[in-house]
C-alpha cells in the first residue's frame, strides 16, 4: 500500500468512528420524548384545568391598576382625556424643596454605599434598584 493509500484510509476510519458515535450520542444521550413545536397561538388552560377560571386577587388587580397611567386607563376606556395641566411657575421654595429631595437621595445611596463597604460587600446602588 502506497502512503496516499493509507491516509485515505485511516481517514475514512477516522470519519466512520466519529460518525458512529455521533449516532449512538444521538440515540443514547437526547431524550426520545422531544416536546412538539410551539405555535404562535396563544397557550389556553385545559377547560377541566384548576388554573382554567383562577380569578386574581384583590392584591393582584391593585398591582395591575397600579401599572397603567390614567391617560392609559382613560384611553381603554375610550374616555376623552383630560386636558393638561398648566406648567407650575418657578418659585425658589419649590427649587429648594426639589433640590433637597434630590440630596437626601444622594445622601441615602451614600449611606448605603458606606454600609456595603463596612460589610465587605460589593453593590451598585443603581443596579440594586
């Protein structure tokens, strides 16, 4: 046999061995019960299903209204929105108030940041919220 002849050869051997345990992963390693595609209609409960009629909690509805802006509600509901409001004139007392709101948050976050550093721990207080 020619040296040409043997690379072919142990190629092909190479190609069968990695070919066949492919297949045996294939047939060994994936699970057999694959679940069926998805459709782009939307899930429904089965209609004896527990989850089938599950009315939301008070608490949950609260946190739901609490998610939509009034002009959001009013335009489901198809009411006419409300007129906005004038701009508010700028006053140095309510400079001042939204200006110190402002630093006491700053304040806050330093504060924290200060703990988690007394704690050895490591926090942005922009990630954290």
């Amino acid at each position: 046999m020619s040296t040409a002849q043997l690379w072919i050869t142990a190629s092909a051997a190479i190609i069968a061995i990695i070919g066949l345990a492919a297949g045996l992963a294939r047939l060994f390693l994936l699970p057999g019960d694959r679940p069926p595609p998805q459709h782009a209609a939307p899930p429904r409960a089965r209609p004896h299903h527990s989850a089938a009629e599950r009315i939301p909690t008070a608490g949950e509805l609260a946190a739901w209204r609490e998610d939509w802006t009034d002009a959001e509600l009013q335009a489901l509901r198809g009411d006419t929105p409300l007129p906005a409001l004038p701009p508010l004139e700028w006053t140095l007392a309510r400079w001042e108030r939204e200006q110190e709101s402002w630093l006491e948050a700053r304040r806050r976050e330093a504060h924290e940041q200060q703990l988690l550093l007394a704690a050895r721990v490591w926090a942005d207080p922009w990630w954290i919220r």
